[in-house]
C-alpha cells in the first residue's frame, strides 16, 4: 500500500467528471489500497480517486466511532438512489482544501447504491455522518466541490487563498 500525494485546490483536475469503473481489476484493488492507506494517513473520513488523481468512480470512507476499530468501505461507481426531504447542516471539511471548514446543507439521510470491490452490487441507507461523506465524495466524482454550496464571496475568498499559496510554492518563497 502506497500513501499518494493529494490533490489540492486550485487543482484543474478537481473539476473533473470521473469515470465509471468497467471492470473490477487488479489496479482497482491496488488503487482502493492506496486510497485507503492515503485517507487514514491524512486523516479523513473519506476519498474520492480523484483527490489522488485518478479520475475513475472509486471512493473509499470509514466513519467508524472508534479509533481501534477500523471500518473500511470501498465504493466503486456510488450513486445516490434517493434523498431524503429533510435536511442538515455539518461543518465539512476536505482533504483538497486542507484547514478550512464551513457549514453545509444537504438530505438528512441518502439511500445509496455501489458496487463492492466482490463485485456485488449493494444498496445502503445513510444518515449523519455518513450520509454527509458519501454525498460529499460523489460530488467529488462529478467535478463538485463543498466551497460550491457557500456563497460567491466566500468561496471566491478560500479559492484564493489557495491559488496564493500555489503560486508562493511554485516560486518557491
Ligand atoms: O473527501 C474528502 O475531502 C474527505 C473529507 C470527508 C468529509 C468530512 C466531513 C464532512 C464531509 C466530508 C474528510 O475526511 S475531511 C477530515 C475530517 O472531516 C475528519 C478527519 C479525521 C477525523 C474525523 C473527521
Ligand atoms: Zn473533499
């Protein structure tokens, strides 16, 4: 298992529509691997193939409570088969914009379908954190990020931030 460099914003590649896993190979195996070891390492609570740069429908999570007992979860082409009426807000964060936080709005509770990396095709339903990540991570898959859902001046302000920072790494200052 290999840990791989993120992909931060203002990366283009973070505005990329990923694409569907056909079959289930032993790169996929090897890339969830990654992903995983990558999320843990971050820490998260979930990953989208695409914050490593790999624009395939991979994610992985792990909401677990506790920290001794780990639960991993791979999803390969997730979607969201339903949402519910209800929603709520949560404070996201995100591995691409590192340190920042801010109050989302999305379903209270999501009924989503995925294919295990078995092979088999699962439907699950979601609530609390959980249904917050896998929404969040299959926006990832569509190019989506949570900046998307504040308003202009505040995503203007974070995005840059970001691009300040890139271009102070790039001139190495
Ligand atoms: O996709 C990502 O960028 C991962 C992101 C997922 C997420 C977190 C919270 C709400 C929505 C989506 C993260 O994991 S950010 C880090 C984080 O929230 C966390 C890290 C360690 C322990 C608990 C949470
Ligand atoms: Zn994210």
């Amino acid at each position: 298992m290999t840990i791989r460099p993120l992909v931060i914003l203002p990366d283009p590649k973070l505005r990329l529509v990923s694409e569907p896993v056909a079959t289930i190979t032993d790169e996929i195996r090897k890339l969830a691997d990654d992903m995983l070891e990558t999320m843990y390492d971050a820490p998260g609570v979930g990953l989208a193939a695409i914050q490593i740069g790999v624009p395939l429908r991979v994610v992985t999570m792990d909401v677990s409570k506790t920290e001794n007992e780990h639960q991993p979860m791979v999803l390969i082409n997730p979607e969201i088969v339903w949402a519910s009426d209800e929603k709520r807000v949560y404070e996201e964060g995100c591995l691409s914009i590192p340190e920042y936080y801010e109050e989302v709005e999305r379903p209270d509770r999501v009924r989503f379908r995925y294919m295990s990396l078995q092979g088999e095709t699962i439907e699950q339903e979601a609530a609390e954190l959980m249904a917050t990540c896998v929404q969040h991570e299959i926006d990832h898959l569509n190019g989506i990020l949570f900046i998307d859902y504040l308003s202009k001046l505040k995503r203007d302000r974070v995005v840059t931030k970001f691009k300040k920072a890139a271009k102070r790494e790039v001139g190495g200052a």
